[in-house]
C-alpha cells in the first residue's frame, strides 16, 4: 500500500503480511468501544506490518488490544546508524480492550515494524499516528494570501526555512482504504 505523507508530501508504504485489513469492527463484543476499523494479526509465526523509510520521525502513537491476556502489537524502528531493529514497545495491550502507547523515536531515515506479541493468538492495531519534523519551507502548502491588504506569497515566506511538527494520522475508512488525516 503506498501513499504520501501531508506537508513535506514523502512517499511511504506499507507492507502487510499475515495481517487482516478490516475497515470495521467486526469484533464489537470484545471492542465495544472502538468504532473504526483495525489490523488484525493472524495466529501465526510471521504476522508483520512493516512501514517504509521516513526522513524522520520523533514519536509514535498506538493503539492496540487483544481478546485475552499477555497479547498486542510489538513496535521495532530501525533507522540511521542501527544495525538491527530497535525495540521500542514490547508490553501487552491492557486493557485488552484498547491500549494506548506512546514511544518517543528520535530518528531519521527511521522504518517501523509491528510484530504480534503472542503468535498463537491475534493482535489488533486500531490506531498509529506518526510524529516528525517537517521543513516547511521545501514545499510550501499555502501559495498566497493576503493580510491587511498587503499580499504575501508561500515562495517569500518560506525563506525563514522553519520547522514544523505534523502529525499524521492513519485511520480506516469504510472503503477499507488508509486515508492520511492531518492535525496540528
């Protein structure tokens, strides 16, 4: 699955092996509180879903549950410099029925990994929202306006060569498609 990043307009993909791509919740006894879709590890030894190379990324959110005890998502980065994946969440979802984690990152050319905690028994991944720093002066979203009757354009602005954070969020639409939306 490829899509681009808001802002800086990165390409990235998804892979996803082992893993059921639902756009709703088929599971509300166990979630009765999740209204969206989710990703659903299989009972397997190789459930994966592995996110490209990102210039950088600071953060990540999650939300993961399980429908029994010592189970979720595990969350590995790899980026510039490591040998290997990082581990960066290892604990099982509690509350079962959705838990949220927050990992600081800290790097660049970063790839995440998501793997299943328990490999005999599913996983569910509700939400993940990636944080990093965007330069905003490479690729301006605005291309003018004006203020106070004077017009400014994006190309002027942008000189100041800022840093911005985004936070893009990745949630499931009913026509099982990933849709990118950004809030600040």
């Amino acid at each position: 699955m490829n899509a681009k990043t808001s802002y800086s307009h990165e390409p990235f993909s998804f892979t996803i092996v082992d893993t059921e791509v639902s756009s709703t919740n088929k599971n509300a006894g166990k979630f009765p509180s999740w209204k969206g879709g989710y990703l659903m590890a299989s009972k397997r030894s190789t459930p994966m879903v592995t996110l490209s190379a990102l210039q950088n990324i600071t953060k990540v959110h999650f939300k993961h549950g399980a429908t029994g005890s010592q189970r979720g998502w595990k969350l590995e980065a790899k980026g510039a410099g490591d040998a290997d994946w990082v581990t960066l969440s290892n604990g099982p979802a509690e509350p079962i029925t959705g838990a949220d984690v927050d990992v600081d990152v800290n790097k660049t050319n970063c790839q995440l990994r998501f793997t299943n905690l328990t490999t005999n028994q599913n996983a569910y991944l509700f939400e993940l929202v990636i944080y990093g720093k965007v330069d905003m002066s490479s690729k301006p979203v605005l291309g003018s306006f004006k203020a106070n009757g004077t017009a400014f354009t994006a190309a002027t602005a942008s000189k100041n060569r800022l840093m911005a954070r985004c936070k893009p969020r990745l949630t499931f639409q009913k026509s099982s498609k990933w849709c990118r939306r950004p809030t600040l």
